[in-house]
C-alpha cells in the first residue's frame, strides 16, 4: 500500500504500539497525583538505565537542550574546555561551547575515525588540563562509537569533568555512568529508549553537582539546581511534555523488562547483521566494522549514485526511510539506524529495499545475497 | 467508575479525540517530506491564530522556555526592561530577566489587580523609557485577563519593544499580534491551542528582528535566528516534538474550522456561565468579574476550608482535577480553568464537583442553584 512506511533512521525511531496507547490516553495534569506516580517510576527507571545512583534530570526539549544545559552550568565564559570531535555532533559540542564563552581546545578527526585516548592524554598533559571534556559516544553521522570508558579515565586523570552526548547510544550499548566516572550524560527521548522526540535526560555527578556555581547567571529554563530541587519534590519546574514522560515511563518498562544486557546483545547483533548484509551486496561501509558500532551504519553509495538521492528514492518508491549523509558526508554515504524497537526483520526489509532501489538505479551490486548473510550473521554470532 | 477524571485546569487542558488519534500513530521522521508538509501547513495556521503576516517560531519546550527566548534574543546584560507583574507569571518574567542581567524595573501590582496603561505610561516618562516592556495577557494564578491593546500602545508610544505571555490566552481570547504592535508573542501547545504540552509558540516583529544582536553570545537551543532560517527551509534545526507537532496540526485545523471570532465567543460565554454558576453557589468571585476574563475563573474559597485540601478532595472523590491557588493566593483560592476542548457541561461537571464536596466539608453554600444560574448565563448571554 503506498503509504506504508518504514523507519530506519537514528532517531526518532520507531515507537511501540504500548508506548503510543499509552500517550494516546486523555492528558493528565502534571501536578496530580495521577502524574506523580508516572514521575517517581519514570526517575527510578531512568537511574536503572543510566547505571548511576545519583541524579538524572529530565527537560522538555531536543537532546540538544540537553547538551547546552550541560554547557550553562558547568561552565562560566573564559573556561577551558576540550571537545573531542570526529563527526557532527562533536562540532555541535564545539559550537555551543563558543557560543557560552568558553575557550574550546578541540582535538578535531576526520569524520569516522575514532578518537583515542592517547590523543586526548597527550593534549591535556601539553596544555595543562581543561574543567570540562566533552565527548561523543555514538557518532550517529559517521556510526562510530567511542571508547567513552578509555576517554574518561584519561580526562578525570587530568583532573576534568566529562561530559558525555549518549543520545543515540544509552540503552543500545553499554555505557556506565557510575562506574566509568562520567559527570554529565546527555540522552533523549527519541533514540534507543524507544519514545517520541521532546525530552533530553541528563544525568549530574556529586562532582558536578560541586562545579555548579549556584544562581550564575545566563540561565533560567535549563538550570540544573531548581530543576533538581522540584523534581525531587515530583512538581516540575515548568509544563513538562507529560504525553511523552507518560510514553517514556511504558517505553523504560519494556527496556528493563528486556533487560539491559540483552538489549546490548541484541543490538550488537543487529550491528553485525546489518553490515554483514551490506557487504554481501558488495557495498563499501563507511562505519567501523566493530561490535561496538551497533548503533547506526553509514554506508557508502557506489560510484555514479548521490547517496541523498538513494535516500529520497527508497522513501518515495517503498516508504523506506533512512538516514542521507551530513556535512562532508552529504551525497556520499547513507545510513541505516538499527536501535530502539528493532529486529533482525528490520534491517532485512532495509537492506532488501536498499538492494531494490540500487538495482533499479543501475548500480553494480550482488543480488540475493544480503538478506541471507544478513540473517545468519545475526542468529550464528550470539555475543 | 473509581479512574475517570475530569481536567478542568488551565493547562494542560482536555486533548480532543482527533488529536490524540493523531499523535498514536506511528512516529514520521523530521526530516522526511511526510513531516515538511504537517510543519508547513503548521506555520500557516499559527501565523492566522496569531494574526500576523510575521514569523512564528516553534520551540520544544514549555512556555516558560518561549519566554526565556525572548529575553536572551532581545536583551543584553545592563539592557533597562520593564516589568507588568500582577501574579505568579508576571514574577516570572521578572525573574528570568533578571537572571539574564537585565536591569529590572517591575511595575508590581497586587495578585489579582488588573495593571493600568496609565501607570505604565507614567512610569515610562519618569524613567525615560525601556528596551522591551513585558506584559502578561492572560495572568493565569489570578483569571484576570489584561488590556494589552492598550498597554502595547503606550509603550510603543515611549519606543519600547512590547514582549507579551500570551501561554493561556492565544486562541481564547482576542489577541492581535500585527494589528496591535505586539513585538514577540509567547504561547504554548497545551492551553487553548488543545495539544499536549512540549511546544512554545514565539512570533516575532520586523521591529523585533531588527532589534537582535546577531550571533550574540549566551544562546543556542533558544536563537531566533537559526531557528527562523531552518524553519525556513522546514528542516528543523534540533529534532521537534514530531509527536506534538503532529498533534498541533491537527487541533488549529479544528480551532480555525470553529472560526477565531466563535471560540472567542464561546470562551466569553464559558467564563460568565462559570461566574453566574459560582455567584449563584453563594461562593465570592477572586477573578474579576468582566467579559476579558474568560480563561480562568479563580473562586474564593468559603471561610475555614482550605482550597488546596478542596482541589485535593475533589480528585480523590470525584475524579475532577481543578488548580489550586499558587503563591500569596495558595489554601486560599481554587481555579477552574474554561479553555480549548470545552463545553458548557464542563462547567456544569465542575460545579457539581464543587457543590458536592463543598457541601461535604460543611460550607455554607446553595444548592442546586449553580448549574441552572450557568446554563442560563451560558445560553442567553450571547455576545
């Protein structure tokens, strides 16, 4: 049927039938005691998904609201911040940052390289550390994921705060924020935690939390104190987008019902299939081709063909929808998102949509092969 | 049943069934040519509720971060600004702007008192004037509804940029964004506009657009600018509340299908229907009692109950969610709130919630005299 449509993009992803009844039920007040319930499970859920034991925030906005409140309250202009960027939205970091006064030292890498930790060891040693490093965990417009652990532990060697972007990785692959020291860990809504788009999560470290200069100026809607202190109260500061806290609270549930480590799992399988199928059909991936890239896989489009072009084509002839390429990428690689509410069936109706339209468009692949190399890659390599 | 529930607040306001329908069905991507049509056909319906030929901005985030953009687009620190503030959302103002360095001058009225042009005018000649005046259409604590044509005009008259909190008030009362010199307009999805919560609405003058420091420091997620030019290009900047949008679309469709000139009407009527029903009770109006004030009606609790315990009562007992009383005004005032998806028996359930559990607590009301006083007040009182 013509309007039947497929989502495969990084986000917003696909979103379960449970969590869209759920939003679909008549609006609650969000100072009830109807709401407070959703709340208080809604915060637990998330501490759970997060591996942490202290606070994660949660704002009516894009992740991207998220990051900046990362950036007003643990930074006052003329701070010396290092980013770490290799795509996207390591720049977006770099930008932001310019944006709030700070002088930003970015270790900047091709898009889809992979930064290393040695690197960011040796900058912080040359320039005598920095109060914040921000990092990006999964790259969505390259597909590679960094070793955030590797990065972290070098930057709070150095005596920095880490910031990480997990927005499209928290809840796809293992990320720890306890553990691994991280003091800021930025998510949203509309990626792997499987809701629509319109909150970003943030979690804040005791060390953070002791960054924070109280009543700084030059926020107000982003302000992590007065946000703490009236979501501990369960009285959100402002409206929250309660239809989407409603759908993230049955999202989380099935997440943690799942369980997290299988969540991994199953992920890192849909990683290996997908790239699995993509070189069986004779294409050129452009995303690492490592287990911890489970994320996104950006592919290059074969010679002769615009990758936005491919993109536009799979959505109009079979309602396909993936991802063009960004930035330097653009015309040259597309993108299959595999997190969230996926299966293997996903990525074989993406790669056979792929396999479909790259025919008719003349370009030189193997037919037939993607789908069953897609498929054994993802039953016969259990983690 | 033990779970129905009856939201009669002012915000977030009862969801139409077509709206939530909208908003159940799978999510579309932002940047897909499905969503490009929903957004720009958006556009066009804000800019007709708002009356002006301008831009209107969309922003995920509650009101409260519409109004924050105002202020660190048109403000710099040291920058004079004027403050209309009589309740809760005025304070707000006052705050944030604050806290973004502006010099404050509040022009402070009491909860509940309606401001007058004649003290803004004189303030503005003795003190020679203001960047940006900001006023409160619809003061949501205390149900008055303020003569902002009238104000507008003499702070245009003195130069200053006029910035209006129009949260609850757009699309419930008149308001003329070009016709009556109004700068920047905040409102947000989830009062009379009849959508979930998660989306400010910002429109902005030419004046206004002239007045922005291009690139300023000190903003990201909220710069008008960027927002604009990706609107422009309906390739949103940060990924929207897709789901809200969705929904947003749908509810101006009905809003506009009703005609702008009959849901104000109606809304006149909804608010001296529950004025006549709460005067006939014996119970004493907080709000006053003027035909402007059609959002919400604030009541005087009766003497020795306190209006948080009602509102609480009233949603244990009967499932009937008003607001209550916020600040100076709180145990004493309860709020109903008559805005978007309503009807004549929504104020008719609300009073009967009242009387009923008014008279359970033992207050010395009238029975049985509210709900014809409103049917009445609502049927013959066209306007």
């Amino acid at each position: 049927v013509a309007d039947k449509r497929y989502l495969f993009t990084p986000g917003p992803t696909p979103v379960p039938p449970q969590v869209l009844e759920a939003m679909s039920r008549p609006i609650i007040h969000h100072r009830s005691s109807d709401f407070r319930e959703i709340l208080q499970r809604t915060f637990d859920r998330l501490r759970d998904i997060y591996r942490t034991e202290g606070d994660v925030l949660v704002f009516t906005s894009s992740g991207t609201g998220g990051m900046e409140s990362a950036i007003s309250n643990l930074t006052r202009p003329g701070d010396r911040v290092v980013v770490v960027s290799a795509g996207h939205f390591g720049e977006r970091w770099a930008a932001m940052a310019q944006k709030f006064g700070c002088e930003v030292d970015t270790i900047g890498y091709e898009w889809g390289e992979t930064p290393s930790s040695d690197d960011l060891s040796a900058r912080l040693s040359e320039t005598g550390g920095a109060k914040v490093v921000f990092l990006t965990h999964s790259e969505t417009s390259t597909g590679v994921v960094a070793d955030v652990q590797g990065l972290a532990a070098v930057a709070k060697e150095a005596g920095a705060l880490v910031v990480v972007d997990a927005v499209s990785s928290l809840g796809a692959v293992p990320l720890e924020t306890d553990s691994w020291g991280l003091d800021a860990v930025v998510s949203g809504s509309q990626k792997a935690l499987m809701t629509p788009p319109g909150l970003a999560t943030v979690s804040v470290s005791s060390d953070a939390w002791a960054a924070v200069e109280k009543d700084a100026p030059g926020r107000y809607y982003f302000d992590w104190q007065e946000t703490r202190e009236r979501q501990e109260q369960f009285d959100p500061a402002f409206t929250p987008a309660v239809s989407i806290v409603v759908g993230l609270d049955v999202a989380l549930g099935l997440l943690l019902e799942e369980g997290l480590e299988q969540a991994f799992e199953r992920h890192t399988r849909l990683g290996r299939a997908c790239r699995a199928g993509v070189r069986a059909m004779g294409l050129e991936l452009f995303s690492p081709d490592d287990d911890r890239s489970a994320v996104v896989t950006a592919i290059n489009a074969p010679d002769g063909i615009d990758s936005s072009e491919l993109v536009q084509t799979l959505r109009d002839r079979q309602g396909i929808v993936l991802a063009p390429g960004q930035g330097p990428l653009k015309g040259k690689v597309f993108r299959i998102g595999h997190i969230g509410y996926y299966d293997v069936f996903d990525i074989t109706t993406a790669l056979a949509g792929v396999e479909l339209v790259l025919a008719e468009l003349g370009a030189d692949i193997e037919r037939g092969a993607a789908i069953t190399a897609a498929l054994e890659a993802f039953e016969h390599t259990r983690v």
